[in-house]
C-alpha cells in the first residue's frame, strides 16, 4: 500500500496553494481570531478531504480556482462542526492537542465557530459559488442529524444495524461525499456525474468510518490491549452491534450494562473486548468494510481512466488498510 504522502505526490502542488489560500480565508481584523485560527491550521490533520477534492476534480476535468474555493469551503465549514462538537462534547483534547475549548473555553470557541461558519458561507456567495454552497450545506445539514440521531439512540444503547448504517451515513460519509461532488462541480461536471460522485464518496466515507470502529479492538502498542475507547465512551460499534445481534437476552443485558454502567471497569470492558472478537464482530465488521470499498472502486472505475482516478483507487485502499 502507497503512503499517504505517495498518493498525494501528483497533486502536492494543488494542496500548497490550498493551504495559503485556506489561511487567508480565515484572516480578521480582530487579533484573537487570528491567534485561534492559527492555532487551528497548526493542528491540521492529513489533509484526507482536500485530496478527495482536486483528486475528483482532476478525474473530470482541470482544476480551477473554483476547486481551491471548493476545498476551502469544505475545511472552513468542517472545522466550525468541529469546533462545536468539541463544546457539546465538553472534549479537550483533538488530535492529541488541546481543544479551542479546553484554552479558551466554551464562549469563545462557540463564537468562533460562528465565525468560521460564517467566512465559508460568505467565500461561496462573494464568488458565486451556489453549487457548491448548496452541497456543503446538505451535507453539514445531513451530519447534524446524524449526531442527534445518534444521541437519541443512545439513550437505548440496543441499536440495530441499519440504524447504525444511518447514522455513519449521515455523520461521516456525506462528507467525503460532499468532497467528491465539490471537486466534480468545481470543474464544470454535469448534475449526473456529481451526483456519482456523491454517492462514491458515501461508500467510501461508509468504509472509512467502520476502519475507524475496528481501531478500538487492535492492540495498543504501548500496552498491548485493546483500549475500548469507544466501550467507555458509549459508542455502539458495528462489531458490536453485531455481538448483541448473535447474544440471546441474558448476554445482552451484560453487554449493555457492561457499556452503561461500568466503562471504567478495565477488566469488564476487556472481557467485553474478547467477546467481541471471539464471536466474530471483528470479521463480520471488515467484511462490511469490504464490501463497501468495492463498490466504491467498482462506481471509479465507470469514470474515464486516467491517473487521478488511479490516484483515488489508492486513497481509497489507504483509507480501509490505515494504522492511524
């Protein structure tokens, strides 16, 4: 499997130039905002959603200023739920630093939020950009029902599968999709060819996100274990959700009593962890993982083949066999 930094080699060029753009679009005349701005740049990830962008703008035609608006607007948007997320979450840390809320508390980092909602609504309407606003704005609508569809659920803690499928759908899959759709639409690509592009981004965004659910049954390499982060967080898994789907009712009321009440008995949740795996959430859930990668190269590989569709075949694998 390629490095992410390999994959991203043919577009390195694009994600410089997004990066002094994206910095300047977060620019105020207010000299708070810019030290949390730039605080949050230095926190930036591994850049996964701009690649998604130009690589499909790359795949239907040449990439414009439009795609770096594209990109910006995704990250600019994105990063104002995060910054929210993190204050409902009361979370304080991200990415292993300190979040916006854990230095400068809820007020600010609510504001500033608002902030950068409001600098990505005005970067698309300033250059207008009604195509891509309107997909970004679906897909922030779409992850907001998500989490409140996966706060209601949890109260219950037995969820089924398809809810399951609804809410990763929602949370995290629209938007990759909305990646996709924004670098097609960025180029000129007709209505039919983003809305494929949508739907290859769901499918791949649906992967990512069961990858994400089978890092908590692997092995720490500091301790050694499993951490179960997600048990002691009350988060219902797919590999999980599969182990109640096979437990007759006593197993399942230990199961859920186990997540509800007693994530921070290290020795019950590990009990829970082996359970897991012996019963075979783990296979069951990669099986899923599978199934959902190939549909997305199978729906690339209808797109006309030149080396940003090959580019995103390898984004693609990297995104379901990733150790990070």
């Amino acid at each position: 499997m390629n490095t992410l930094e390999q994959i991203k080699a043919p577009i390195q060029k694009h994600i410089d130039l997004f990066e002094g753009k994206f910095r300047k679009s977060m620019k105020s005349s207010v000299p708070l905002l810019n030290t949390i701005t730039q605080y949050i740049i230095k926190r930036k990830g591994k850049q996964i959603r701009p690649m998604f962008v130009f690589f499909s703008a790359g795949l239907c035609g040449e990439v414009s200023e439009s795609t770096y608006r594209a990109a910006s607007l995704i990250e600019l948007l994105h990063t104002a739920t995060l910054v929210h997320d993190d204050v409902v979450d009361d979370s304080n840390l991200r990415r292993g630093f300190f979040s916006l809320n854990a230095l400068w508390k809820n007020k600010i980092s609510v504001l500033v939020g608002d902030y950068l909602l409001s600098r990505g609504l005005l970067l698309a309407l300033e250059n207008e950009e009604f195509q891509l606003l309107k997909i970004v704005s679906n897909a922030v609508h779409e992850m907001s029902e998500g989490e409140l569809l996966q706060i209601e659920k949890a109260r219950h803690l037995d969820i089924q599968e398809d809810i399951y499928f609804e809410i990763i759908r929602k949370k995290t899959a629209t938007l990759i999709a909305s990646c996709c759709a924004c670098g097609g639409a960025s180029v000129g690509a007709s209505p039919e060819t983003v809305q494929k592009l949508w739907q290859f981004g769901v499918y791949v965004g649906i992967a990512f996100q069961i990858k994400d659910d089978l890092f908590d049954y692997e092995k720490n390499k500091a301790t050694g274990k499993p951490d179960g982060i997600d048990i002691r967080d009350q988060k219902m898994t797919l590999p999980l959700i599969y182990l109640l789907s096979k437990s007759d009712f006593f197993e399942k009321r230990w199961i859920i009593n186990t997540v509800k009440n007693h994530g921070s008995d290290a020795e019950r949740v590990n009990s829970l962890v082996e359970k897991v795996v012996n019963e075979g959430g783990i296979a069951y859930a990669r099986e899923r993982m599978l199934e959902y990668r190939t549909k997305a190269l199978d729906l690339l590989m209808t797109f006309p083949d030149n080396h940003f569709r090959e580019s995103l075949s390898q984004l693609v694998t990297f995104t379901t066999e990733r150790n990070i």
